[in-house]
C-alpha cells in the first residue's frame, strides 16, 4: 500500500499530459473540407424592363376647348404629353375643396382649356413623382384619379394650373407650373388636340358624366401571332430554389412551401407562396413599388400592362393589358397581371405565360362600330344593367384564342363596380366588316 499514492500521483500526471496533448491536437487539427462554390443567381428576363412611367398610365385624354370635347387613347399622344409633364415641376399644392359632389366634379370638367387625364385607380403623388417633378414641400399624402392641366393663364402669365382630382374621395388638390415659354406645349399639346376624335358628355341626374366618342367609329380587327414565354423561366422567376420543384399532377409544380399552378390550355399560371401571406397594412406607395419592381425585374410587362386597380386592405395590384391605346379583355384567358403582397414579399402571382408576337398585315379587318351615344342609349334601356352604377362605357378588344395566334375583335364594353361586360354586335344591330 505504500506505493498507492505513489501510483496515483504519476497516473493524474499522466492523464494531465495526456489532456493537454488532446487539447493541442484538437486546436491545430484542419480538416479538409471542399471548397464549395457560391452559387450564382442568374438573372431570368422574359421581356424587356419598364419605367414605372410605363405602367401608371392613363387610358384617356380627353380635352375641352370652345365649349367641344375631344379626345384620344393614342400611346403617341399619352407618352408625349408625358415628356412635356417629365420637364415640369409643380409648386404650391394645397387641396382646395373637400366633399365635391359628382355635379361640381362634372363641372370641373367641362371648363374649357382645360386637358384631363383619366386613370383607372388612385394615383399617389408620390408615385407619380416619378413623371411629374415635386418640390418636397409639396409631395402630399393624397393622390388622384383625374389630372387636369389649365392652360386658361398661359397667354398672360406662363404658367399652367394642375388640378389633382380624386373621384372616389371627394377631394381636390391644386398647383402651378411655370412653364417659361409656352410655345412648345401650344404647339405639340394642344394643337393637334383640335383634330382628334370629337366626344360627348352623357350627363346624369346627381352622378359623374360619362364621356363617349361622339360618331360611329372604324376599328381594325387584329391578329398577332402566339409568341409563348417559357415555363421554366417562370420556374425559375417564382421558386426561391428551383432545382428542388417537382412537377405534379394537372400542371402543379410545388417545392412543400409554395407552389405553381399551370393552365396549359388557357396558357395561364398561378404561384402561392404560403408562408408569406399577411394582412399587415402597407402604404399604397410601397404597395405599388414593391409589386412594380418584382414584376419588371424579370421583364414581366411583357407587353403595355398598365395599373388598373387596386385593393389595398388585401395588397393586390392589377395591371390590365392593352393594344393600341385599348383595353383588352376575354372571356378564355387571362388578360391581367394580378399581384397580391405578403410579409415582405410576394404572396401571390397570377398572370398569363403567352405573349403577343408579331402582327400578321393581311388578316386584319376593318370593323364598323356604332356611336357611344347608341351604346349608351342600349345600356340605358336594357335590363342587363343598372346605368346609375355604370363607371365607363369605352372601346375595347375582345381577345380569341387560335392556334398559334391571338385575334384581337374590337367592341364595346360597359365598367360597373369593376365588373367588365361586353356589348355584343348583335345587340346593337350588327356591325359592318370588311378587309383592310
């Protein structure tokens, strides 16, 4: 027993040397791991990319002048009224009027020397700052629906006056331009107004006007061949890692956390994502440049997509499609980008996977289309519709599917509570075709 401690003395030394030997294995052992490469994203276009300009459009310019109206939706005359607004800066905005009714709205309206833009949904001054140049100061929280430019004063002082008009609050907003020769904007702007399509006021007792194209009016009939965009690009657009999506049944792609649902004979496509859906408020402003900026970063106007509607407490945007200054509708395929916004990113996408190719010049066809006035008149007295609710009554095309191409049929449409209906040929008594 007299040599216990003295074991037990050189075994802790030993487990000592031998932890500390264990303690420098360990802090100088390098394993030899492989290098793994960083993925790179690549960058998945499908179209060519927009200015916001390029989106927040009006569908009508409408003028007022000697006690007539004119108007167009010519993308020619819009974008170069445009370019003159690009080279403006408004001052002095105040509201000046508050619970306008539709009269004094319509009234507003009818003053001559005045030029209106109309627009489907609620501008944000501050979105529209990207067209329209704004002293800080100036840049309200308000938005519009009609944009009125005054040109009453421009002989005697230079400067126009903007009138800010939103329909569906009620409200209206003033400013200035100091335009420093008018030359240019008598010349390019309103001149020509002078020959364009003359229109008609069609009043109601206590509700907006409707403003109409005054005579019977020749529209072309086109076609445009298919030109159908990748489904792999939208794969990979949607899916935050594609290599992991598997295809399902009934064109269902999925990867367990979101997935893409094709309509192939539609040529349609509609992702979720469900871990970002949120009913958190988002300002109309972010709203709008959130779901404009994931659109177009992969090029996703593919064609003139403009804003059309709205719904701010669900955060879905609209964009509508048009051709030739026109809306386009059908009753087969989708003819709208539909963006709904989650918890900081994209919740929902829907839109159409076609795009509009190349013309095809010896298909078109002239059609003959009856006056705003008839339509009116039809709508007015058809059972159909409930004309104190009608928003618009404007000229549209009917998109029809073909093999491998698109006809475009130009016709009449009546807005009500954002539902579109069509007003068919034959309930106006036909209509006169020919070749062009």
């Amino acid at each position: 027993m007299k040599y216990v401690e003295q074991i037990k003395s050189i075994l802790l030394a030993f487990l000592i040397f031998l932890s500390i030997t264990l303690t420098l294995l360990i802090w100088n052992y390098k394993p030899e791991y492989e290098l793994i490469e960083e993925t790179q994203v690549e960058e998945v276009l499908i179209g060519d990319q927009k200015q916001l300009q390029d989106v927040i459009k009006p569908y009508r310019v409408l003028y007022r002048e000697n006690d007539q109206f004119t108007g167009t939706v010519s993308n020619n005359v819009i974008n170069e009224f445009y370019r003159h607004l690009t080279r403006w800066q408004a001052q002095d905005i105040e509201m000046i009027k508050s619970n306008i009714s539709d009269v004094e709205m319509n009234e507003i309206l009818s003053r001559n020397n005045r030029a209106t833009l109309f627009f489907n949904e609620e501008i944000p001054l501050q979105t529209f700052s990207g067209v329209l140049t704004f002293a800080e100061k100036d840049l309200l929280a308000a938005s519009f629906t009609r944009l009125l430019v005054d040109w009453s004063n421009l002989e005697q002082q230079d400067q126009l006056q903007l009138l800010f008009l939103n329909t569906e609050k009620r409200l209206l907003f003033r400013g200035y331009v100091d335009l420093g020769s008018n030359r240019r904007f008598l010349s390019q702007i309103i001149e020509p107004a002078k020959s364009y399509t003359p229109y008609t006021e069609i009043k109601r007792d206590s509700l907006l006007s409707l403003y109409v194209v005054q005579n019977p009016t020749v529209a072309t009939q086109y076609t445009y061949l298919d030109d159908e965009l990748s489904l792999d690009s939208f794969k990979n657009i949607v899916f935050t890692n594609p290599s992991i999506v598997r295809p399902g049944r009934d064109g269902k792609y999925s990867d367990d956390m979101s997935w893409m649902q094709v309509d192939t004979q539609n040529r349609t496509l509609n992702y979720v994502d469900y871990l970002a859906e949120s009913i958190a408020p988002i300002p109309s402003t972010k709203l709008i440049r959130d779901s404009f900026e994931y659109v177009n970063e992969h090029g996703g106007f593919t064609s003139d997509f403009r804003l059309s509607s709205m719904n701010i407490g669900k955060h879905i945007i609209n964009y509508q499609l048009f051709l030739h200054g026109y809306p386009v509708y059908s009753d087969t395929t989708m003819t709208r980008i539909i963006t709904t916004w989650g918890e900081d990113r994209l919740f929902r996408y829907r839109r159409p996977y076609y795009s509009i190719g190349s013309e095809v010049p010896n298909e078109r066809l002239v059609k003959s289309l009856p006056s705003g006035e008839m339509v009116v008149d039809y709508v007015r007295n058809s059972q159909d519709f409930n004309f104190e609710e009608v928003d618009e009554v404007v000229m549209g095309y009917d998109l029809i599917q073909n093999p491998n191409a698109y006809i475009f049929d130009p016709s009449w449409y009546v807005i009500s509570n954002n539902v579109v209906k069509r007003i068919t040929p034959d309930q106006l008594g036909g209509a006169m075709n020919g070749l062009e």
